[in-house]
C-alpha cells in the first residue's frame, strides 16, 4: 500500500457526483484498500447514514412525494446531514477514523443548487448551521456526462433520477463549477473509462492532495 494512506487518519473525504457515476464502485474500493492498510474507516452516506437520516432520505426519495418544494428539499437534506455528523461523523474523527462519505454538501450544491435554482449563498448558510467548522478534507467528484449516466442507472428511478437530462446536465456543471472554484479541496475524475482505469486515477489523485496536506 502507499505510504500516504498513513495520512488519512482522522480526515473527511468525501465521494461525490452525478447519479450513474459509478462513484459508489469507487467508494467500496477505496474503503476495502484503506482497511487493507490497517485504518479504521467510518462509511456513511447521503441522505441517510443515522435511523433519523434513513427515514428522511425515504421521504426524499420517494416518487410519490413528486410535490415537494424545493426549498423543503435542500432543507431535509441539511436536515439528515446535521444528524449524521453531530451523531456519527465528528465522533468518528474525534477517535482517528477516516471517515468516507457518499454524497455530503456538494451534491446539494449541485443539485438543489446551479441544477435546482436556490442561490449557493443560502445553501453555504444553511449548511455552516447545519454542519458547523467540519467540512470534509477532500471531495472526489466522480465525472460523467448526463447520457452516459442515464445509461447506467436503474430502470427504477427514484424522485431525483427522474428529473431528466436537462437537469442532470446542470447537475454535472454544478460539481465541475465547486471544483473549479477550490482545487485545493476537490478532485475530478474521469468516470467514463473502464473500472480499473478509474480506480488509477483516483488513487493517484488523492495521493496528490495528501501529499500537499503533508508537505
């Protein structure tokens, strides 16, 4: 294994990007070789990730809530989110975890956000309440086009999925915006290539941002 996983204890990364990215793959490998190292890892995911959380991310998902407001919407989600690190994520690091997440902020960003139409400042409110001085070390932003992501997903979709190609390509041009604005706490994959190929890079990318954390 590389030395920089020694790094990771007690850090918040966290994996993102649009639905059919394959970043939950990511995710699980990710996890499995930093175990292999020897870390403690914490996965949660969003929405979700507490008893509290789970039962919102039901309400969020679900179909047949196709009425919503969209300002309820981002506030569940800060909702289930405030939950998770007060109960699960700050404990976590406070004991030397490496904590993984599957969605957190950005994906509220992006899709309540530049896709949804609710001003970022408003959200970055809402969330510094929500979360306080913890936010993640590092956000990988797994990379795909609106078709090929639609390509990938269930026939099942659930509310969010089913918002069309319109929405999930401002979904997309929400994560690379947060990306572009802070490369220092953002890394962007290329999602469209093989499994192994991704894996590469990830690996290669976040070895690069620990590498800085340490310098």
């Amino acid at each position: 294994m590389p030395d920089w996983f020694d790094h990771l204890a007690a850090r918040f990364l966290v994996f993102d990007g649009p639905d059919g990215s394959g970043k939950s793959t990511q995710f699980g490998r990710f996890a499995a070789s930093c175990r292999e190292a020897g870390l403690e890892v914490c996965e949660v995911r969003e929405p979700g990730g507490t008893s509290i959380g789970e039962q919102i991310r039901h309400v969020l998902l679900d179909p047949a809530n196709h009425d919503m407001d969209l300002r309820c919407e981002m506030l569940l989600y800060m909702a289930s989110r405030a939950q998770l690190v007060e109960q699960t994520v700050r404990p976590a690091l406070q004991r030397g975890a490496l904590v993984l997440a599957d969605r957190f902020i950005s994906s509220t960003l992006a899709y309540q956000g530049t896709a949804g139409g609710i001003e970022r400042a408003d959200i970055l409110e809402v969330g510094r309440f929500a979360i306080g001085a913890r936010w993640p070390d590092l956000t990988v932003i797994f990379d795909v086009d609106e078709r090929v992501a639609a390509s990938r997903l269930s026939p099942l979709l659930d509310r969010i999925e089913q918002r069309g190609v319109e929405f999930h390509r401002r979904v997309r041009a929400g994560y690379l915006a947060q990306a572009a604005e802070r490369p220092e706490s953002f890394l962007v994959v290329d999602a469209s290539r093989e499994v192994d190929e991704v894996t590469e890079e990830m690996m290669e990318g976040i070895g690069a941002h620990v590498a800085r954390w340490t310098a």
